[in-house]
C-alpha cells in the first residue's frame, strides 16, 4: 500500500474547516470562538489514522480503584 493518497482521498484533506482545541477550559457561552479554530489537516497533520472501533483502558495497577462504566467527574465546578 502506498503512503501516497490519491487525489479523491486527498480532497478532503486540504479543505479549510472547524476543529476542536483540546486542553482548553470549557466555557458554553463562548464555545465557538474560543474552542474552534479553521485549520486544514493536510497543513496540520504527516499522518491520519482512523480507527473503527476502540475500548476503554484499564489501569495497568491491580491496585487502581477503577469501576467499569463510571465517568470521572470533569466539568470545571471551581469556576
């Protein structure tokens, strides 16, 4: 399989759209202009890969205290 994508797989990839910055403080009533930004994957990226499907991870400690199922608690209540 060549590295190389074809012009129609490429396509998509140099099309300028809307994506999501990650480590940023979630705020609702400024979302759109504080958590997007217009980028263009071919610019932003070398590599893609898609997965189809994924699992959880579990703790590599016996010892962790994990419970399959529970979501942590992480939307920012001190604010």
């Amino acid at each position: 399989m060549s590295a190389r994508l074809s012009r129609d797989a490429e396509a998509p990839l140099d099309v300028v759209r809307l994506g999501r910055a990650i480590g940023v403080v979630y705020l609702p009533a400024t979302e759109r202009q504080s958590h997007y930004l217009h980028v263009r994957p071919a610019d932003q990226f070398d590599a893609m890969i898609h997965i189809d499907q994924t699992r959880a991870l579990e703790p590599l400690e016996v010892t962790s205290r994990w419970i399959a199922g529970e979501n942590p608690e992480t939307y920012p209540t001190g604010l």
